[in-house]
C-alpha cells in the first residue's frame, strides 16, 4: 500500500456535488478537522449550495473553517453541532438558539461517538492526502479520524491535493479499545511511536471519493500586548522556580499550551526561560506557530499533539521544512494526545488561559456574562484536570481596564477549584496548592488589577461575616455589575 497512488478504478470517485446527494437530510454526520486544520471543505460547500434542504447533526473533531461552521448554517442544513464553534456566524447562531450547541470534553469524543452515547452514526466525512479502497491517510491532523471512520455506516473521503503528502511522516495513529477492553497505551515518551500513518476501514463503507485542492483556513495570532509578555515573565518565574522545587521535573519538562494568541505568545517565551538544562517537551493537542519557533531555535526535544494550528506564515514554513520537522513532531489521535493516561503519565505542565477566575479558583473559559458560548471547552479540561501542575493564564482586566477578570463568584463554570493550582495574570502568580478558601481569595485579590483589588477585599469581608468553610456573599456575588467596581 502506498500513500502516493493516484486515484484509479477501486474506489467510487465522483464530484462533490455528487458525494453529497449521498447524505440522507437528516443524518448525524462526523468529520475530520481540529484546530482549523484537516477539515472536509468541498462537500459541505456542495451541501450548502444544493436545492436539497437538510437537518444535520454534525459532529467535528474540533475547531474547523467556514466552509463548516458558516456556510452550513447560514444554509440552514446544519441544526445541531458538537463539540466547538469555531466561526462567529457559529456562535451567533448558537447563542441565538438557531443552532443546538452540544460542548464536550476533546479525550472522550471519539468514545462517545464510538458507544452510540450521541446516537447512530450515518456517514463519515474525512479529508485525506491519499486513499485507497480500505485506507487512507490523514492530513496535518488526526483528531478523532479514527474513531469516527469506526463508527460510521458510510465513508466519504475529500482527497485534498493542497495538503502536502509529507505530513504522513508525522502520524503515529494509534486508536485504543473500548471499555472495559482497553489496555493501557504503551506509549513510554511522549515523543515516542506506537502506531501507523494510515487509517484502515471496511471497503464495504467507502461511498465517495472526491478530490480536492483548497487549504486550510489559518489562525491569525495578534502580536503580543506588553501585558501579554508580562504575564509570559510571570510564567517564565515561576516555572523556573517549579523546575528546581519539584522532583517530577528534575530531569525533564513536559509543557502543553492553549490554543490562542496568548497560549502562543506564551509558547514563544519558552526559549528564554532557565530550566536549569533540562529537556524541554512539548506534550498538547495543538502545536501552534510558537511551537515551530522554539523547535527552530532548538530549545525543544520534540512535540507531541493532534493537529497544526498554524498561521499561513507556519504553514507555509512547515510545508517548506516538513522532512526536518518530522524529526521532531508526532501528530496523534485525540483519544491519545488528550487521554488522562498519559497526560498523568508523563507529568505534563499545563497552561490554558481563561476568561475569568473568582476567588475560589473556578474558571470560566467559555461564555461572556456566563450566558453567551464563544467557542467551547475544547481540550482544556483534559489537561486541567490531570496535568502535574495546572496553570491558568489571563490578563487581570479587559475593556480597556473597565472589566475585572477576577471575581468574586464566575457566573459559568468550565474548570473547578480542585483542578486549578495556579492562576498568573500580569500583576502576578497565585499558588493555590495546598491552600483553604480564605487564603485562596487572599492570593487571587493580589493577583487582580490594582483598581479592584479594594471591592474585592470589601467582598471578602462581607462573606467573612457570615462564616463557613468557603464563605461567600452570595447577594453581593450575583449582582456584581459587569462593569466592576473601581476603587475611586
């Protein structure tokens, strides 16, 4: 079997137009695509642009581009989506209830999917760089490929030219057993290789091949502010100081970054951060543009992830250097990359950035006001919750310093207390490890932006007055204005 055979007589090739006459109105369909990358792009635009009113449920790996997340809903074919929204027409519909929204933590999609737990599976919708009648090769991401190729009736392959075919040095796929079958994934670093470079299927599934010549959408990272590169020195500290304190990072340091323009800022400030010599890793879901910088200043040993969310800057660099780079790179499945096994294993330092923490340490990352979904909790939570040491990261304040990002009680929950040990903003490092409710909000007021931190001291008294283990005053909590209180 070769990746690089042309498409001949074994497998149904058609148009897109055609491919999508095969899906039924109202079918749950899943596809390809994570972190805006490896997503089918031609069949969903023919599926928007026919006569043929749907009802989809669509199923993504994560984040994908608007051929998906805009032009299938603004068509109205797409009714229910799962697990991220990646484009703002996306989000409008699903804050307007045009769109059922469904979020889901990243590590327990494909299993999901895989046991029925979001119903039967019609078809399967995958880019590729190259097929065969019971194969085929993934792009620049696996995310959760092979198990919706598993789950699925019927197998769709867009066979994208664009894509460069070198990236298949990169997979390492690898889909672990269902419960209660499942054996632990022997994976014994995290740059190491356990699996294949191709998916395999039954060929009874294949119904479409089409092929395709279009490229992924890419992230556009704003340059760092002077307070993101302030928080970057804050973080820079404290993981020097974490390196010579903890004995799990005595050899090594395994790191994972957010997707984002702060995760790759941050990313970026690795290369000036004293480790002592140690090895530096990278363990994540997603390598962004920062991760390429420090592979190209050699400051790390390798990078492990699902998917390359790169601007077209970093993809066209990656593309031009792929053969160095698949030295050094391993893309995995989700259920893989993202999986409690081995983030524990591997004792991987987390950092996620948040839209806000309160003075408990719960963290909200995904609904402004608590009411209005901007993306999804994505692999957050994965990491969050069985990293070595978990970090979130955030500017103290928005708006222009009229918004407080600290406060008293988060109005959404994504990340609880008992899953956050570190909370960095541009004023400071809080470490909540080992630390009760009263001295967690202690910590958390000094790392506030200075205009608030008297409120939130009056807050902290008030609640004090009514006592208990994690005292709160919950009147004043829930009516504290949008706008926050300043000091005069």
């Amino acid at each position: 079997m070769s990746g690089t055979d042309r498409l001949q007589g074994a497998v149904p090739e058609m148009s897109a137009a055609a491919a999508a006459e095969q899906i039924p109105p109202d079918a749950t369909v899943v596809t390809s695509g994570f972190g805006s990358v490896g997503y089918p792009k031609a069949v969903p635009l023919a599926i928007a642009d026919s006569d043929r009113q749907r009802s989809l449920t669509v199923i993504t790996g994560g984040s994908v581009g608007e051929e998906i997340d805009t032009e299938l809903v603004q068509s109205e074919d797409m009714r229910r989506r799962f697990p991220y929204l990646g484009t703002q027409t996306a989000r409008d519909a699903a804050n307007a209830g045009d769109l059922a929204f469904h979020d889901e933590h990243i590590s327990q999609l494909a299993d999901g999917v895989r046991s029925g737990q979001f119903g039967s599976v019609d078809v399967a919708l995958i880019e590729a760089v190259a097929t065969g009648r019971d194969w085929l090769i993934p792009g620049p991401c696996i995310g959760q490929t092979p198990g919706y190729v598993e789950a699925a009736d019927q197998l769709i392959v867009e066979v994208n030219r664009a894509q460069p075919r070198g990236v298949r040095q990169l997979h390492d796929i690898y889909c672990p057993s269902l419960p209660p079958d499942r054996a632990p994934i022997p994976l014994e670093n995290p740059t190491g290789r356990i699996g294949d470079e191709y998916v395999t299927f039954d060929p009874e599934k294949l119904a479409a091949v089409v092929e395709t010549d279009r490229r992924d959408s890419t992230y556009d990272f704003r340059d760092p502010t002077e307070t993101d590169r302030t928080i970057a020195a804050n973080l820079g500290s404290f993981l020097g100081a974490e390196t010579e304190r903890n004995p799990a990072l005595a050899e090594s340091v395994r790191v994972q970054f957010g997707v984002g323009s702060l995760g790759n800022a941050l990313a970026s400030t690795l290369a000036d951060i004293d480790i002592g010599g140690r090895d530096l890793v990278y363990y994540g879901e997603v390598i962004q543009d920062g991760v390429l910088d420090l592979l190209d200043a050699g400051r790390l040993a390798g990078a492990s992830a699902t998917s390359l969310a790169l601007t077209q800057e970093g993809q066209d660099r990656f593309i031009d250097s792929i053969d160095e780079y698949s030295d050094d790179i391993v893309l995995r499945p989700s259920s893989v990359s993202n999986g409690a096994e081995l983030i524990q294993r591997f004792g991987v330092v987390t950092i996620n950035t948040a839209l806000e923490v309160d003075l408990h340490g719960h963290v909200n990352s995904t609904h402004i006001d608590g009411t209005h979904v901007i993306n999804g909790v994505g692999g957050s939570g994965d990491f969050n919750r069985n990293a070595l040491v978990t970090v979130a990261a955030l500017p103290s304040s928005a708006k222009g310093g009229e918004t407080s990002r600290v406060v008293p009680m988060v109005p959404h929950v994504d990340h609880t207390k008992h899953d956050i040990d570190v909370v960095v903003t541009e004023q400071g490092v809080a470490d909540l490890r080992g630390k009760e409710p009263r001295e967690r909000a202690d910590e958390l007021v000094s790392v506030a932006h200075p205009s608030f931190r008297a409120a939130l001291r009056e807050y902290i008294g008030r609640g004090r007055q009514y006592g208990g283990h994690a005292p709160r005053d919950l009147e004043t909590a829930l009516s504290w204005p949008r706008e926050r209180q300043q000091s005069e």
